[in-house]
C-alpha cells in the first residue's frame, strides 16, 4: 500500500481537486441546474458531422496537397510529427480571425491547451528561482500544472477593468529583491475563466510594454475571444505584440468541440544556443510534447482541420450560431438576476454581480461566505449547482462570491436556475438575520 505523503506533493493541494469536481458535480446531482462547469452548448453537435469533416480532410489532403493513397493512410493511422500536421490550417484561420501572421514552424498542436500550458512551463521554467506571475482570481488549469512541475505561483490583483498593473510591477520587483526571476505572467484578456472580465486595448497596450520594461513573458489564453457580446472585438495581445513577449494558447474546444482534445500554442520566439545556433521556441516545445503525449492525435486533428476547411478557415464565421447563443445565454442570466435580486427589495441589497462583456461566466458577490457546504446544501435541496470563487484564489480570497456558467444551459434553465440560486440566498439570509 502506498501512504499519499510518499507521492508528489501537488496531489495533496485542493487546487488539483477542482477540475474533476467540475467535470463531475454535474453528474452526481443529475436533476439539479448546474451552473458549474464551463461546457459548451450540446444542442450544437450533429454526430453525421465527424464522417463529413473527417472526409473533408481526407480530400483537401487528395485534392489540395496531392497525397496518394498511401500517404493519407500513414497521416491518419500512424504517429506523425509531434508539432502537429494542421499547421497551415491553423495559421490561416489566424490570419483571418486574429489578424496575426505567422510562421507555421512556430505553431505546436497539442493535446488540448491543457498540454500547451504544460510544456510551455516546462521549457522556461528551469530553474527553483523562475517563478510565474498569474492573474488572481485565476484558472484553475495554469495552478495546477505549475503546482505539478514545483513552479512557484505569485498572484497579482485583478479587478473589474483587468490586472493591476500597479501591483503587477509590486510583485516582479518585490520577487526579483528575493533573487527570484519572473519568468511569464499568464492571463485570460477576453472574458476571463473564472472572473468574466476583460482587459480594454489600452490595458492591453500598457502590458505588453511593461513586460518588455520588467523583461518578462506573456502567457496569453484565448479559449472565449470569439464570444463577445460587442460587434466589435479588441486584439489579441499577440496581435499586438511587436517584440515577441507573448506565447499564445488557442484551443478548438470551444470554438469546436472539446471532445476532439486538440488546442496550439503559438511559440514564435527565438533561441539560441551557446554555439549560436538558432531554433524558434516550439522546437524545444516539441522535445517537452514528445516525452510527455508523443503526438497528438491525427484523427482528431483531421476532424478539425476537415472543420476549419469546411468553414474557409474561419472560426469567427463558423461560430455564428454560438456567438448569438452564448450572446442571449448571457443576456438572459443578467435579466434573470436583476428580477431575481429585485434592487427594492431589502433583502438583495447585499447581492451584486458584474456585467461580462462575453464569454461563458459570471460572478455573484453575496453577503455571507460560500463554502463546499452551502454548495452541498443548494445542490440536495435546491436542486442548483455552481462553484465558489474561493477554489479560483491561491492566497486567500473569494470567501463570499460565487461563479455561474452561463454556455451550457438552455435559457429556461437559466432562468429557472437562477430562481433556484435565488431561493437559497433568501433563507440564507433570513437564516442569518438577528
């Protein structure tokens, strides 16, 4: 038998509990609402679709790139490269959605952006002193990866309008008096998982110089960029880097279908070794990716290059449908909560949330704190499931917020639900009343 303080520390951390409670919760309350996870929108997936994208890739590759037989049969059957095979694809639907132009050799496909992050952190951080800087409240994805690979985390302040670069610079110079070395600070600036918010471009701008003042990098993930509620979209920090301070991590989950596990990082820095040599940063990405998943899948990378394909690889046209849906889901969870939380009314004057401009979730600040029990007791008796903020902090934090997913949910459901998260907050209070 082997005793849990023999095995790797991290394992022991609630940080590396958190994913498989949201991948889980959801079925053990199976008649609850659940406002939990960050799932995409089942309604949008036809099975019949695979077979046609699959076949799509398999033409484009006859067709477009004059494989034989054989040679189709090697690319879906055999390991391949381990940077990927849907390279061009990818750098052309970033052209056409992010205005980025890129290398393809810069691109590494990935067993989902999980894998990305993974290895990124991997390849730079090498050394106890290399620390990552993460927006707090953060995802919770990035905190368990550097908790796996002994990479020590220093939050940084992130409030309605996006990090504080105030306290950002606090904490690189404060690190770097303790002989630390800050090596990259990851964020979401499109409709951050788990907080909604986003960074405005002059935020944008004032990050990407501070990062080149304080000789840093930037971890930009973009999983929700195409789903704002605004017609008008800001760049992408990478879109706007001239210096090559940012990584960038893309992912089809959302913008796809998570089932296919395929995401890229986009690595485009130099390297250079001490006889001068220069390789670009995906290369050692690479020699991270081979030892860890070999490759990743050319079945679903074919599944998702016959998507790309059939949409002129263009996600931003492909996602039509969802960007209006998540639009209205997130429209209808706002009305729900103001008729709700009526502002006449005594009781919800001590209930707030904020007005993500897109993306999938939102916050609620309540007067009381939120704990695993509360979320017990609004899941067995209230039939409503959603995730305390507190899991999103690494220093302390979030004691009395809680997260809704907006995506996965019909607007019904969302309204009912919301009706339901209502009725616990109201007896929690009169519970709570002198």
């Amino acid at each position: 038998m082997l005793r849990k303080d023999s095995l790797h520390p991290a394992l022991s951390h609630s940080s590396l509990e958190v994913m498989n409670f949201l991948n889980e919760v959801t079925l053990r309350f199976p008649e609850a609402i659940s406002f939990a996870p960050g799932r995409t929108y089942e309604g949008f997936y036809e099975s019949g679709r695979l077979a046609a994208q699959l076949q799509g890739y398999v033409r484009y590759l006859e067709k477009q790139q004059g494989f034989t037989e054989a040679q189709v049969r090697t690319r879906l059957f055999q390991y391949g490269r381990t940077n990927g095979h849907i390279q061009e694809l990818i750098v052309r639907m970033l052209e056409k959605d992010e205005g980025m132009l890129v290398d393809p050799q810069s691109v590494v496909v990935t067993v989902g952006c999980q894998e990305g992050m993974f290895i990124t952190l991997r390849a730079l951080c090498a050394t106890p002193r290399d620390v990552l800087l993460v927006s707090s409240p953060c995802y919770i994805g990035i905190v368990g990866a550097a908790r796996l690979l002994d990479i020590e985390l220093i939050p940084v302040e992130e409030g309605p309008e996006g990090l504080d670069l105030e306290d950002l610079e606090r904490k690189v110079r404060a690190a770097r008096a303790e002989g630390k070395r800050p090596r990259a600070l990851y964020v979401i600036p499109d409709f951050s998982n788990p907080s909604g918010n986003s960074f405005s471009l002059e935020l944008r701008h004032r990050l990407l110089e501070a990062a080149a003042r304080e000789d840093f990098l930037l971890l930009e993930d973009n999983p929700y960029g195409l789903f704002s509620r605004e017609r008008e979209r800001h760049p992408t920090l990478k879109a706007l880097d001239k210096q090559k301070r940012v990584i960038y991590f893309g992912s089809f989950a959302k913008s796809g279908f998570p089932g296919a596990r395929v995401g890229y990082t986009l690595a485009d820095q130099p390297v250079i070794d001490d006889a001068g040599q220069q390789t670009l940063l995906a290369d050692e990405l690479s020699k991270v990716k081979s030892m860890v998943t070999v490759n990743t899948s050319p079945i679903s990378q074919a599944l998702v290059g016959g998507l790309l394909l059939e949409n002129d690889c263009t996600l931003l046209a492909a996602n039509q449908q969802a960007i209006r849906f998540y639009r209205e889901n997130m429209e209808t969870a706002l009305r729900a909560l103001e008729r709700a939380f009526p502002r006449d009314a005594a009781w919800a004057r001590g209930v707030s949330w904020n007005h993500p401009q897109g993306g999938f979730f939102l916050v609620v600040q309540l007067p009381f704190e939120v704990d695993d029990a509360l979320l017990e007791r609004s899941a067995r008796r209230y039939g409503v499931l959603w995730t305390p903020m507190r899991y999103f902090y690494i220093e302390g934090g979030g004691e009395r917020a809680l997260r809704l997913s907006c995506s996965y949910l019909a607007p019904a459901r969302i309204e009912e639900g919301i009706q339901r998260l209502a009725r616990l907050i109201q007896d929690c209070l009169e519970e709570r009343r002198p």
